[in-house]
C-alpha cells in the first residue's frame, strides 16, 4: 500500500497550483537554451473551465505529487489530456507518479466512458518518456496547441472496450 494519499481537489487549490508551478518553473529551466522554448507560454496554459479532474498526492499533509485532466477543443475537441503529472524530486520512485496515473486514466475510463487519453511531453523529460512507455502510451503526431513547440513529442492510450 502507497504510504500516499490522493486526494481530488479543484483546480485552484493553493496545493495543486504550487505543484503546477514548480512543473512549469522546471520545464522553463529544461528548455531555456532552446528557441522554440519562445513559444512555450502559448502551449503551457491551461483554462480553468477546461479541467475535468485534478488530484494531489499527500505525504502526511505535504503535497508531492499533481495530474490534472482536461478536455480539448480545436482538432481534437472532446478529447481528453493529462497536464502536468508532477511529483516532488524527494518523493519520486515512490509509486506516487502511477497512482495519480491511475486515478487520471480512472476518470477517464470510468467516468468519462472515453476510448483514449492524450499527453504531451518534451524531448529531454527522458525519464518521463520511459515512465509513459513503461505504462502503455505510444506515440501519435504532435497536436494543437504544441505544434510551434518542436521539442514536443504526443502520445495516447487507448483503453480496451469492455
């Protein structure tokens, strides 16, 4: 049993916000010497009404770990993404990155009766490659709004119907 604790909260929680930031500041610094990092600020934001769900991970009281879903518009309307699956550097190997995974992919499946899941990523989160890969995620083309962004790399999951 996870020593963690999940817990879904609104999208503004003072926790989940933190979270947020500290995975965009990160990022901001991952990319920095890279050009089409200029185009970051259109794809990193998130419009609250968007969101379907939003989960913190607790240590005791201490947030460690954030995932949030959303649903797309444009050519992908209706869609369903994950943004921002974080956890805290300390708290990482853990277990706490596939259980806010499976809560996610949880209100997906079971509550939304949707076929697939979509993610976004960057190039260098090499780690986070491998943790998706790991977990069934395949790659599709790169989706609006991240196509300015070159670094991005796009993938899915679809579920078994059942």
């Amino acid at each position: 049993m996870s020593p963690y604790r999940l817990v879904r909260v609104g999208f503004e929680h003072p926790d989940a916000v933190e979270l947020r930031d500290e995975h965009v500041m990160l990022g901001d610094q991952l990319y920095a010497d890279d050009p089409a990092a200029a185009h970051r600020g259109g794809s990193e934001g998130i419009d609250p009404s968007s969101i379907v769900a939003t989960f913190v991970a607790y240590d005791g009281e201490r947030p460690v770990g954030h995932a949030c879903l959303r649903r797309l518009d444009g050519d992908l309307a209706g869609e369903l993404e994950m943004k921002r699956l974080y956890v805290r550097e300390d708290a990482r190997g853990s277990g706490v990155a596939d259980d806010l995974l499976a809560a996610v992919e949880g209100v997906v499946r079971d509550d939304e009766g949707a076929p697939r899941i979509v993610i976004h990523t960057g190039d260098r989160q090499h780690a986070a490659l491998t943790f998706y890969g790991r977990r069934g995620y395949t790659p599709i083309p790169v989706f609006a709004p991240y196509e300015a962004v070159t670094y991005s790399l796009c993938f899915e999951k679809v579920f078994a119907a059942g």
